[in-house]
C-alpha cells in the first residue's frame, strides 16, 4: 500500500514534470518566434543601412542598383509570407521608393518619378499612415531633395 507520502511525492514528481514540460515549450515558440523578429529586423535594417549608404555617397547608377535590390529584398520577405512587422516593412519600402523618386527627380525621368510616387504612397498605405497622399510624399521627396 501506498502511504500518504508516496502518493504526495509521487503527484509533486508527475506535475513537477508536467510543468516542465509545458515551460519547455512555451520557451521554445516564444523564443523562437523572438530570435525569428530579431534576425529579420536586422537583417533589413542592415541591407537599408547599406542602401542608404550607397544613395547617399555612391553615384546614381550605384545608388539606383542598390534601392532596387532593397526593394526586390523586400518582396522576398514578403512573398516568404514570415514577416513579423509588417508596418516596418511597409514604411522601409515607402522610404525606398522617395528615394528613388529622388534619384529620378534629377535624371528628369517623370515616368520612373511617378511610378516611385505612387510605390511610397500604396506602402504607406499598406502601413496604415495617416499621411499618405500625393502632396505628402512630394513634401518628403522635397524634404530629402533639400538636405543633399
């Protein structure tokens, strides 16, 4: 027969492991998904910091080229359909696209200008900005123009 403290020792040791068990899990997804956002978000912060690096001092050929391959990253990312902050995402390629409407501004290529208008404002309406109309995003790409 089992005495009173066995049965106690043995329910502590069953729900002991149970709890583990749960913990281990738990930590496991929430962990995971964590390291998933950070890895992501550094991953475009650095590609953008490198893109920004290359408008700012490369020449517009180089620049170009290296706005486009952010942007064609992005569409990985999103095509992946495993993008954690999609609001971020949005307002990086918004920026994107302002500066290549930038780039395009000063080459007098209109078509590109207007594709590249209409690209920052559709991102930023995927973000949910309040301030995503035509006017706005020529203010911005007036405002980038000024501080070069």
């Amino acid at each position: 027969m089992m005495t009173r403290r066995m049965k106690l020792g043995f329910a502590l040791l069953v729900g002991s492991i149970a709890g583990a068990s749960v913990g281990v899990l738990y930590a496991k997804r929430t962990v995971g998904t964590s390291f998933g956002w950070m890895a992501q978000s550094v991953a475009l912060g650095t590609y953008s910091q490198l893109a920004n690096l290359q408008y700012q001092y490369a020449d517009e050929s180089h620049a170009r080229a290296a706005l486009s391959d952010l942007l064609r990253f992005t569409e990985k990312l999103r095509a992946s359909g495993n993008v954690t902050d999609m609001k971020a995402l949005e307002i990086s390629v918004a920026r994107t696209y302002v500066r290549l409407a930038v780039l395009d501004r000063h080459a007098g290529n209109t078509v590109d200008y207007q594709s590249d208008l209409s690209g920052a404002q559709s991102a930023l309406k995927a973000a949910g900005s309040l301030h995503a109309s035509a006017e706005d995003v020529e203010r911005s790409v007036g405002q980038l123009e000024s501080h070069q």
